[in-house]
C-alpha cells in the first residue's frame, strides 16, 4: 500500500512526538550504521556490601564500563583505554548528564572533555537534625539522560550513548547505541532508522487513538 505524502509527514511527525514525550530515543535519518541495544532497563541498586556492573556495548566478550556501588555510593569507571564526556569542575571530573542532541565524537567543546578515571556519580546519605535519607550526585533525579562514552572494539574506536535514569537509589540503564563505523561521531539518542511501513504503521496507530479519543 502507497500512502500519500501528507499522511506520511503527519504520521512521522506524530510518531516523533511520541517518542519526545516518553522519553524514546529518535530514529536519525542519518543513522543507517547505528547499532541499538533494544530495551534493556537493567536497575542497579545500593545496598550493603560492594557490587560491580559492566557493561559490553558491542558483545564481544569485553566489558566497555563498569558500575561500582558501596553501601550507598555509586562510581562509574571506563575500562581498559575507554574514555567518557565528562564536565570539567573547578576541583574535579564528573560525568554529568548530557542531552539528547548531543554530538559525541573526538571534539568536544569545553567545558566537555574526555576522561579515563573512575567517578562518583550518585550518593545518599543521612541529613542531621532530621535524620532523613537524601541523595546526592550528577544523576540524582535524572529521567531520560545521556551518558557520552568512547569504547574499543578490538583496535576500532567507536563512539555510543546510554540513556539512563535514577529514582529511590537506583539507577536504571535504559538502553545504548554505538556508531559502527570506526572513528565516527554518534548523536545522543540517535538509533537506526526503522523500516518506512513500520514507522507508518506506528503513526496510524497514533492517529486512530486521536481520532478515539475525539
């Protein structure tokens, strides 16, 4: 089946302000060697003892970052010569959310740059005289932020996002893609994108429950 080129424009521009509105990551027109993980929302929690979560961005068998939790403090630490965005402070590093749109690639403009160590990102602790619980860090609070990363694969340098968000002490990894090609920059929230008759399909859907709801 034809659709005629109105409908097209309204289906995609509705499907695009869905996706903005759920915090869905965007197809890029330009985004054809992008490979996306699919939904993973993996939580990583605090609690007693010290845990480590690595991630493996392209599987193939090497971890690409790692989480390190202990007791109620959270670290993230690029492994082997990976490097992440991170803002530079007056006395320290820290891997801030960037936003979507963001271009990560080899030149980034201050006050972004790369770095290799190991960062405290998140942290609870006990507020006197209330003794209440409160939480701390770049990504406390966050919904739907972007973490900029540039991984290995073998000798290939690739650049990837990884969408997350943080609530009552746990950070949930959302999902992540990467450029493929070697050396090229990516776009926070950038994915491949879907075949033209799926993104439509989802657009009539949309449609039909406007119409429904009218």
């Amino acid at each position: 089946m034809i659709f005629p080129k109105p409908f097209r424009k309204a289906t995609v521009g509705l499907a695009a302000v869905y996706c903005l509105a759920w915090g869905i990551p965007m197809p890029s027109l330009a985004a054809m060697s992008i490979s996306w993980s699919g939904p993973v929302n993996q939580e990583i929690g605090m609690g007693p003892g010290e845990w480590f979560t690595p991630f493996d961005f392209d599987n193939n068998g090497v971890a690409d970052i790692m989480f390190r939790t202990f007791e109620t403090t959270m670290y993230l630490q690029p492994l082997g010569n990976n490097e992440i965005v991170a803002t530079a402070q007056q006395f320290a590093n820290y891997y801030d959310p960037i936003s979507v749109g963001f271009l990560i690639d080899q030149d980034l403009t201050s006050p972004n740059l790369w770095e290799t160590g190991e960062r405290n990102i998140l942290t609870y602790m006990i507020e006197e005289p209330f003794n209440e619980l409160v939480g701390g860090g770049s990504w406390y609070a966050v919904q739907n932020g972007y973490l900029g990363v540039s991984f290995y694969s073998d000798t290939d340098l690739h650049y990837a996002w990884v969408r997350m968000s943080e609530n009552d002490m746990t950070l949930t990894v959302h999902d992540w893609a990467y450029e493929t090609q070697s050396g090229v920059g990516i776009y926070a929230g950038a994915i491949p994108e879907p075949a033209t008759s799926a993104l439509l399909v989802a657009g009539g859907l949309l449609l039909a429950l406007r119409r429904k709801r009218k």
